[in-house]
C-alpha cells in the first residue's frame, strides 16, 4: 500500500563497467517519476514525495485497468509526448488545482506512463528480489501493453548503452540508466547510477539578482537571439561562490541600465500576476507565488558560457553554471538554435501505436 519511496540513482560521469558487477542498462526518462497502485478497481498514482497524482492525471486510471493486473504496483515515468519528442512542459502544466482545467488538459495532452520497475503482484513483495528478476516479469506483463502505457526499453550491453548515451541529445531521454542486475529494491537510497550529457551554450547575460544574503550576485539571467532579433529569456546562472558575488555585482553594476525602455525586454516590466506566461524574468513563479523574482537590467553586451544538463521548449531545464566569460563572441551571434537538439528515433518507435515490445533498441537505428 503506498506510499512508497521511490529507489534512487547516484549521478556518475560514465558508464560503470563490468567492474562494477552485472548492469542493466535505460533510457533516462525526463518526465514526473510515479508509483502506480492498483488493487482491483482502486488506482492510485504516487508521485516522488509521496503526494498524490491520481486527480491530476485521470485518463491513465482506465488504461491502468486495462492493461495492468488486478494487484500490482509498478515503478516508472509520467511524460507527455509530442511532435518534438516529449514535452516537459506540458507535464508541469498538468499539475493543476481546478478541476475544470485538469480535465481540459487531460483531454488536451494526454499523458503516458513508462513502465521500468515491478514492486509487487499479486501477493508476492517484489522489492527483495533481484532486479533482474523483477525485469523479466515486468516484461511479461508489458506483453499486453498499449498506448499509453509503455515498457522502457533496456540492454545488458554496454556498447548499446553508450551507443544511445552518445546519440541521445534530449526530446525526452536525459541520459542512460544503470542498474545492478542483482540488487534489491531499496526505497529512498541512490544505489543505482544515471548518466546525464553536460552541455554549454553561449548566452547574453540581460540581468541580474542580488542573493539572498543581500550580498552580491545571487544569479544571471541569460538570454539568446532568434533569427528576428527578439531576445529570448532561457534561465539563469547561480551558485557562484560566496567571494565571487560582490565582486562580480561590482563588475555588472557598471552595465545597470536606470531607464528600463532601453532594455530588450522594457516590455516585460510592466507585466502583473494575470498577464505573465511564467516565462518572463520577474514574472510570478508558478511553484512559490511568494518568492521574490525582482531582477535588475543591464546593457546586453556580455556573453557567458554555462553548462546546463537539459533544456526543453527554448529553455533551461533547471540552474545553470557560469563556465567563462567570453569578451571574443558578439552578443548577437548567440542565438537560440544552441538549444535545439533532435529527436531520437526511438521517441517515435515507442509512442507509436500497437504494443510495445522488450526488446532492447538497435544501434544507429529504430528498433
């Protein structure tokens, strides 16, 4: 019965080898990580924190019906797919507190649900089990799989793993999974591995917040051109050190711009809780609507180049890191084209209609 906490993966820089013991190799889902329940008729999806998501996703109740057995609980991934891979923020938009509008986006983007781990059926508790074990009857069961349920697809050769790691470029995998073939289920603790691509980007620093402290830079916010010209807000760059921040506010103070209209994004500074999409700087966070997003506008002639680790619909997925300066690039040559990544085939071969096979994928190709 839940909750349930989800068993999690220890971030390393490669692929473990066969040193580290027999490996099962995934495809890193970018999506919302759930816990399905079903006993009988009653359904309940578990989100990472233990809150609920049932109410927010209710067109996979019936599915989950459907395809899965009568008393079983399984491990996996909420996404939303689209033409362009799998859409993160169409998810995040899913989570929402009226009713009228969950069922809207419900019918409006539907969500799947990426099987990848088998805790319990029927009577028998899973979680001691090997995973190789609880793998190979989470495959029996994902024999009568369809849309929108799905089984990820995985490999005990680590040349395919690096194979999909090298060419997995974002659009709904965010790196490789690697999971001992033997080890237990074992809530909350990282005993698995991910392997996540770290990416740069040239970007124009637009803006900044003071930190929290009140001392120095807290974060740049970090734009990049189209091919029109429009400047575009993808994120910010943080966590600079402690002795970084005053002098850096210093640096970029000189750069303050006191008359707003002379800033590429004037506009936006009239903005108000009803009229902003969110993805404006200073626009209302729709996680904390009482956090301060006040920001400070400089002249847009410095380029940085940060790391970032995934970027989805134009924009940074999540902080990223401030790399270099780079005084040789022309701000204008920074254009948000860097951000585009295409879609694996893969993406289109397992949302595809009919049912979805184990089998691992081939390399170079579609499996």
């Amino acid at each position: 019965m839940p909750p349930v906490l989800p068993m999690l993966a220890k971030a390393v820089h490669e692929l473990p080898t066969a040193a580290d013991g027999a490996l099962v190799f995934e495809p890193k889902w970018d999506g919302f990580r759930c816990i399905v329940f079903r006993n009988g008729d009653e359904v309940e999806l578990g989100s990472r924190n233990q809150r609920p998501f049932t109410r927010y996703f209710p067109e996979l109740v019936e599915p989950i019906r459907r395809f899965l057995p009568p008393r079983c609980v399984v491990d996996g991934e909420l996404v939303v797919p689209g033409s362009g891979g799998l859409d993160f923020d169409a998810l995040g938009q899913r989570i929402h507190p009226a009713p009228s509008r969950v069922k809207l986006l419900a019918a409006a983007t539907p969500a799947s649900f990426v099987a990848f781990d088998l805790l319990a059926l029927g009577e028998r508790d899973l979680r001691t089990e090997p995973f190789e074990e609880r793998r190979r009857l989470l495959a029996e069961i994902a024999g009568s799989f369809g849309p929108p349920l799905l089984l990820t697809p995985s490999t005990t050769d680590r040349a395919v793993a690096q194979e999909w790691f090298d060419r997995f470029q974002g659009a709904g995998f965010d790196g490789v999974m690697a999971k001992p073939a033997d080890g237990a289920y074992i809530e909350d603790k990282r005993v698995q591995f991910k392997v996540k691509k770290e990416r740069t980007a040239d970007c124009v620093v637009a803006g900044y917040r003071i930190h929290k402290s009140g001392d120095g830079i807290g974060s740049l916010l970090l734009g990049a051109y189209d091919d029109d010209g429009q400047l575009h807000h993808l994120g910010v760059a943080s966590s600079f050190k402690a002795a970084d921040r005053p002098p850096l506010l210093e640096q970029l103070s000189e750069l303050r711009l006191v008359d707003i209209t002379e800033h590429p994004w004037s506009s936006w500074a009239a903005q108000t809780a009803e009229t902003a999409d969110g993805r404006m700087p200073g626009g209302p966070n729709r996680w904390n609507a009482h956090k301060d997003m006040s920001w400070v506008p400089i002249d847009p002639v410095l380029v940085a180049e940060v790391r970032y680790e995934h970027a989805t619909g134009g924009r940074f997925r999540g902080v990223a890191r401030l790399s270099r300066w780079r005084p040789d690039r022309d701000p204008r040559s920074c254009l948000v084209h860097q951000l585009d990544h295409g879609v694996p085939d893969e993406i289109h071969t397992l949302f595809s209609a009919g049912p979805v096979s184990p089998e691992p994928f081939s390399p170079g190709s579609p499996r």
